[in-house]
C-alpha cells in the first residue's frame, strides 16, 4: 500500500524567514533537519500551513535542500 506524504511549512521566524519544511506521512509529522527528517515530538505546529508538492520543491531550492530529501519521508513503523 502507498501512502501520500503532505508538506506543510512553519511560519515563519527570525532563525527560519521562509518557516520549516513539514513533512506528514500516516499521522506522523517530520521536521526537515540539517541530518534528514526528524520526527515532531508533539502534534503539527498550529500555524503551519498545508503546501503542495511543487510549493515544497521551490521551498528546497530557495534553502538550497536536495529536492530527493522529499521522496525520503520516513514510514511510521
């Protein structure tokens, strides 16, 4: 079975301009870290706003991510 991975971005803060990169896979949300995706501790941030897939590519390119890393999304085990 394939499951679908929603981005979604933080607001937007004095160390982050252009918010974080979000990532929600099966209930699990992930945070894009200088290590890979780290897995939110707590629910999604409550400002943070769904974005679609090309939204998150301009959002790697623009922060200068690898656009692969949105494919490495993490399965909930």
């Amino acid at each position: 079975m394939t499951t679908m991975t929603r981005f979604l971005r933080s607001e937007q803060t004095m160390a982050f301009p252009h918010g974080r990169l979000i990532a929600s896979r099966d209930g699990v949300n992930y945070v894009l870290a200088p290590d890979g995706w780290d897995r939110l501790a707590g629910p999604r941030p409550g400002h943070a706003m769904f974005v679609s897939r090309e939204d998150a590519e301009d959002w790697c390119e623009r922060e200068g991510w690898n656009l692969h890393l949105l494919d490495e999304v993490p399965t909930p085990s």
